[in-house]
RNA sequence: GGGCGCUUAGCUCAGUUGGCUAGAGCAUCUCGUUUACACCGAGGAGGCCAGGGGUUCGAGUCCCUUAGCGCCCACCA
C-alpha cells in the first residue's frame, strides 16, 4: 500500500531535519566511508563563515552552490570531501562585539588582554554552534568530523610557523610605513579593508611665503616645512630645488624649504602643496624620495600633539575651523571653496574616518608571491569560470603593495615575535614561538590580520605539509566562493599555496555573484532588506530554496531574489510529490525488480533513453559550472515532459483500457523514469528526493545521496 | 583618471564554438475540475534582441561606434 504520506501535501518541516541526521549519521560526508572503490578525488572547502552572526544571503549561494557540485561528483564516484569550517573574522568580529560592549556601558579599553580575548572566545563560540546549525539547515553535505576552526591550538601553531617561515625566507619584514589607522577602533588596517567615500568639504587657500597652497586638511600644517611643485610648472621656474624662506604660519615664523617633483599635479589647486608626511601617504612617498624628516601631527585617539601649541589636545575635526580662524586673523586666508568634493579614505567596516599614521608594522612583501601567482595563471593552473575576473585579477597580481599584516586588536593569532627595548627607537626583534632567553623580552601584542590565517585555508584544513588528507585532496577541484572576494581571499590563498606547498590551492575558480533584493538592490542591514536562506527554507522548504538560489544564478553575475520565485520552487516540490503519489498509488504490487524489459515498446524505450539522455545533460552542465542550467533542464524536464505529457498519457493503460502487458510495461517505465529524475534533482532539491526515494521499490538500496548517477 | 560588465516579452533573466521560425519563470487573457497535483491542466497574446555602421550565404551571438546604466580599482593635496 501506498505511504499515507502522499495523500497530503508535501510539507518540508515533516522531513528536513530527519534526513540530515540520516545523511550525517551513514557517515557518507566522510569519503572515508563512501561504498565502492572511489580513485578520483572531488574536493572543495567551504568559506569558513565569520563566526560572530547568522548567515545571510550570500551564503545561500556559498553554500548552495558547492553542495549541488559535491553531490554531483559523489554521485559520480568520486571520493567527495567538502570541509566546513569556521573563521574567527578578527576584526570584523571585534567590532561586533565592542558594539556589545558598547551598550553594557562598557569598553575594551581597560579590559585586560586575557579577559577580552576570552569574553570573546565565549561569545564566539555561542555564535559558532548556532551558524553550523544553519549550515545544516541548508542540506550541505561537508564533513563535520574534519570542521575546523582558525584559533584552534593545531592551525593557530601552524600560521606561527608560516609567519616565521617567510620571515626567515625574508618575505616578511617590519618597518615603519604609512597605513590607515581607525582612531576609533586603534588599528591599521590594508588597504583592501579600506574604501573611499567623496566627502563634500570647504577647501583652503592660505598664503606661505610667496606662494599660495590648497589644502582641505588645515589642521595637519603645523609641521609643515617644506613646498612641492612640478618641476616643468613655468609659473614658480624662478625658484629652485632647495631654495629656502621665511614664511609666517600658524603659530609663528617657520623656515621652508623648496622641492620639485613630479607628482604634484600642475593642473590642481595652485600647483604648490606644502607636505605632511606622517599623515599622508603621498607626502610621506615624496619624503622618502626627498630624504626628509617628518614628524607626527595627530596621536593614535586623532588629537593634535604638542607641535599644535594652543590647539593640542584638540579633535581634527574640531581644530580644523580653529586653525583656519587663526590664519583668517592673520590675513593669511587667500580664498576658501565652500564645496570641493574629494574622496577620504574610510574604514570598510565600521565607516570611521581613516587617519594614516607612520608606524612600526609588520609587512608581507608581495611582488615574489604575486609573481608566482603570474606564472601559474600563464602556465595555465588556474581557470577562471568566469572569465572577465582573469584579467581583474592579473591586474592586481601585476600591481602589488606591500600587505600589513599587524593589527592592534586582541581577537585573533598573536604575532610570534619578541621585543627588547635597547633605549630610543631601538629595539631587537626575535620571531618564535616561545619567549627568548634573558631578560625585558616582550611579546608582541599586534595579532595577525585573519587573512593571514584564512589565506591558508586549504592548507591548513587539509592538514599541510604532511597529513593524509594533503596528499589525497590537493590541490583541490574549485574554489566556489563570492566575486567581492576575489582581491581578499583568493589571491591569498593562491600565492600561499604556491610560496608553501609549491602548487595550487584549486585549479577552477568560480565565482559568483551578490544576492540583491527582489527589486535588484543590493542586501543590506540598514536597508532593512535582507533575506534569510534559513527564514525561507523555513517557510517554503529547503529544497525550494536551493533551487532559488542556483537558477538565475550565473557565474560572476548578481542576481536578484525577489519572494515569489521562491515560492514558485515551493510549487515544484509539491509538484514532485505528486508525481511520487501518482507513480507509487499505480504501481501498487507492481514487481518491478523482476520485470523483464524485453518487452517493452520501442517507444517506450525511446521515453526512458530520453530521461537518461536528459540526466547526462544536466550532469555535464554541472561539471562545466552551468549549474543554473542543469537546474532548469530538470525543473523542465519533470514538471512539463513527466507530468504534463508523460503522466497523461500513461493514465489509458494505466486504468485498464488497453492490455495487461501495456499496464506493466507503462508501470514500469514510469518507475524508471522516476528513479532518473529523483537522482537528477538529487544534487538540487536534496531533502525531497531523498525522501521519495526511501519508497521507491528497490530491496536493499542505499541513500539517494550515493546512488550511481550513470 | 583606469579597468570590467550590462542594455533581449509588462517584470526578472537565459540564449554555450554565429544557423532562431528568439526562449524560461512570474504577471496577464480565454477555456477546463479528467486516476496525482487549483501549490493544477489546455490554449493564446506579448519582442525591428538599446541606436547606428561593418564582416558573413547567414548576426541576439563577431568587429567598430554612439547613448544610457552598474560594479571594481585609484595617493588629486
């Protein structure tokens, strides 16, 4: 008799949650455990999501995406692993939990290293647990015997030994350079976690000496001792390289000396500029070309220093109309631009206003790696799927800047170094683990950028140099992750698997583009218009929500979301349920393991070469990261060839109006036709077919998730 | 300033190496309750594939160009 199940509805919350246990509990996540002998090898790591919140949208894809292609290959034969993992995200984590703090009445500053590292260890791990919850929700089919974490003892010991690896080889290396320091949060960040916002700000023109300047910063001029113009401006051709005068300025008279370099630009402002090193970082290139002496302006909380005089203590932004009220006193205003839009360089993540900053940081030199990232793409090791990154990438690889890696916050790998402080600026280093002999050896304190850890994802998850796993799995079939990530992760993971295991992470790079809104608007908190896969699975089942999220989906491109197509797979999956009714209820007693298929039609044996052939379609789109299509060639397939044509047509004989001998073979057509397409959707709509499948009329079959695909 | 990409049915988008009488989903219109499914079926309407030029037997697809839109990168004081 047929299961009561099928006499209603498809209803997702019944059977979701049972079928990733049985999933989990077969042990088949495990490619260790996978029936069969299994040669080749289909690997994938999962993005290690930042383990301070919910997953989001974007993930949906993440998530989605590679499992469809790692039930494919396991499908296929192939030893399957797929890693989960979880990413400390140390900054952006941080920053969440300061805001926590924030609204206890709270701040870090005043906590103890120790004491804020383990709060957040703790807030973390809460957050940690619930996001591998969702990772289930969404029917990944990743190991969880092999999930790691970047601040475990075994990887954090391992990132060590990279930082004192490169140190030796002379990669890495400590100076003082300009970067961008958050005042706010007290770090320098890379650049890549920095962004431009155009700021609409008055714009200054002060007589010094005889020239004129421009500048939207009055407040950093205090030190200012030196005018830059171009060398080719005929304007100032009068005045030479080197040539000093007596300007009166801010807080009295000031000696100033003249340099010409090119990079001032004749066309801008008056052509002279007068420079601030230690906060910008053109100045500070000009400086260093020029062999000049600087000196800091702005302390670490973004207050005047000393230098400043009566306006020490103050603001940036509070002085800056101080200082120009004292210059207007002094008739030295020429000119102010109420409205000069430019760009400032703002924090990424918490959209503070940057101040660059000259400190002792330590820095990745990366032009060796980044070459070496060239050479594999020419040598062809790397394959874009979507191919107009290549060139977005080989740009970036071509131009390189030195990556800082420090960062002044407590949550994350701290920097195995030592300190010994020998009187002024004069300090000596020692890179290990353990604190050195002798006495006033101080660690530390800055911690490692997580991109640093994260960068080395594949190797650190796979177990590099030595474990088994390394040897088996890498490097791995394709990296499946997000565009925006592209300068972030990808090419770290390239260049460290190429200076450390001396090949590939992943040879395909697939890249997919950003969930927007229904209306196409880029999610966003503050919009108030994010999705959820987890509040959509919720409502409309996983399976539907997986499919959402591949069709439409293609390489590199966004691809709006709106609720209605999410609704529109709900349809699909009772539509699947149906026909598992309809094909179950008229094959009731049927033996169709015994049918002997001789005698069947040479149509019907066209109908079933069909579906396989139809499979085989789907299959390869997978394989060539068509995935949005393999998924609407079977949605097609199913809803308006089964159903709709095949279904109908088999009622006739199913109901007794022809022979016995046509019943039996239509029965039986129907049921391998089913059988094809529950495998075909399998990779797609998981949870659903698995669940049909445990029905279908075969003695002593295994899960869907490991039938044969061929 | 540099780079990448987009413009196809009312809406959101597919369209692989040029062969298309240009497709899908949603929306819309007409009809229909029949061994599953109204979370359904049958049928229909809807497009000079952004504009212009070129290559070709043949162009939505390749080349040039114009216009509009989007994203990324960048030290304009």
């Amino acid at each position: 008799m047929i299961n009561d199940k099928y006499l209603k509805p498809y209803n997702h919350a019944d059977y979701e949650d049972n079928i990733y246990k049985t999933w989990n509990d077969s042990g088949y996540f495990n490619p260790d455990n996978l029936p069969g002998e299994r040669e080749e090898t289909f690997s994938i790591i999962l993005p290690p999501p930042n383990a301070n919140g919910n997953l989001h949208a974007g993930h949906g894809s993440d998530f989605v995406l590679k499992d469809i292609m790692a039930r494919y290959h396991r499908m296929l034969g192939k030893k399957t692993l797929m890693i989960p993992g979880a990413d400390h995200a140390g900054f952006e984590t941080q920053g969440v939990y300061e805001k926590k703090l924030q609204k206890e009445g709270r701040s870090r500053f005043g906590m103890n290293r120790q004491e804020l590292y383990d709060e957040i260890y703790d807030f973390v791990m809460e957050h940690k647990g619930n996001m591998e919850e969702q990772v289930k929700r969404l029917g990944t089919s990743c190991d969880w015997s092999r999930n790691t974490f970047t601040l475990q003892p075994n990887i954090v010991s391992k990132v060590e030994n990279t930082f004192m690896q490169m140190y030796e080889d002379g990669m890495i290396y400590r100076g003082k350079r300009s970067i961008h320091w958050n005042p706010k949060f007290k770090t320098s960040l890379a650049d890549i976690e920095t962004k431009f916002e155009d700021r609409t700000e008055p714009f200054y023109y002060f007589q010094y000496g005889p020239f004129e300047i421009a500048t939207s910063r009055p407040e950093t001029k205090f030190g200012d001792k030196y005018v830059v113009m171009h060398p080719d401006d005929k304007r100032y051709s009068k005045y030479k390289e080197g040539d000093t005068f007596e300007a009166e300025w801010i807080n009295g008279k000031v000696t100033a000396t003249i340099l010409k370099d090119e990079v001032i630009d004749m066309e801008f402002g008056t052509g002279v500029m007068t420079i601030t090193p230690w906060h910008d970082l053109t100045d500070f290139e000009i400086a260093e070309r020029h062999n000049l002496e600087y000196e800091q302006i702005i302390d670490l909380d973004g207050k005047l220093m000393d230098i400043a005089e009566e306006f020490a203590g103050q603001k940036v932004h509070i002085a800056r109309p101080e200082v120009v009220k004292k210059l207007q006193k002094k008739g030295l205003v020429t000119k102010i631009e109420e409205k000069h839009t430019h760009a400032v360089r703002i924090c990424e993540r918490t959209g503070v206003i940057l101040e660059p900053q000259l400190m002792d940081q330590w820095f990745v030199k990366m032009k060796p790696l980044t070459q070496m990232a060239l050479k594999a793409l020419d040598e062809k090791k790397l394959y874009f799927v979507s191919e107009q990154f290549e060139k977005t990438f080989r740009h970036w690889m071509e131009n390189p800047i030195d990556w800082n890696i420090s960062r002044q916050i407590v949550w994350g790998i701290q920097i195995p170094a030592w300190f010994k402080n020998k009187g002024k600026e004069n300090e000596e280093i020692k890179v290990q683990k353990e604190k050195p002999n002798g006495d006033g050896w101080i660690q530390d304190t800055d911690t490692f950028d997580t991109w640093f850890s994260s960068g080395q994802w594949p190797l650190l998850t796979l177990g590099f140099p030595d474990g088994k796993d390394f040897k088996t799995f890498y490097p791995t079939t394709v990296m499946e992750t997000g565009r925006d990530l592209i300068f972030k992760w990808v090419p770290r993971m390239i260049m460290f698997g190429l200076y450390l295991a001396k090949d590939v992470p992943f040879k395909d790079i697939y890249l997919h583009g950003m969930v927007l809104d229904g209306k196409g608007v880029k999610m966003s908190k503050s919009k108030g218009n994010t999705l959820s896969p987890i509040d959509l699975g919720d409502e409309f089942g996983m399976d539907a929500t997986r499919m959402s999220f591949v069709i439409g989906n293609t390489p590199g491109r966004d691809m709006p979301l709106p609720v209605d197509k999410v609704r529109g797979y709900k349809k699909f999956s009772n539509k699947i349920w149906n026909i598992a009714r309809f094909i179950y209820e008229n094959t009731d007693g049927f033996d169709y393991q015994n049918f002997d298929t001789s005698k069947l039609t040479e149509t019907e044996n066209i109908i079933i070469k069909e579906v396989k052939n139809i499979k085989l379609e789907v299959g390869k789109n997978i394989e060539d990261y068509k995935l949005y299509m393999g998924a609407e060639d079977a949605y097609h397939y199913v809803w308006h060839t089964l159903a709709d044509k095949i279904l109908e047509e088999s009622k006739e004989a199913l109901g007794n109006k022809t022979t016995a001998e046509d019943k039996k073979n239509k029965q039986y057509m129907l049921l391998t036709i089913f059988g094809e397409i529950l495998k075909m959707l399998h990779p797609f709509m998981p949870f659903i077919t698995e669940e049909i499948w445990s029905d279908f009329p075969i003695e002593n079959k295994d899960l869907l998730m490991v039938e044969s695909w061929n």
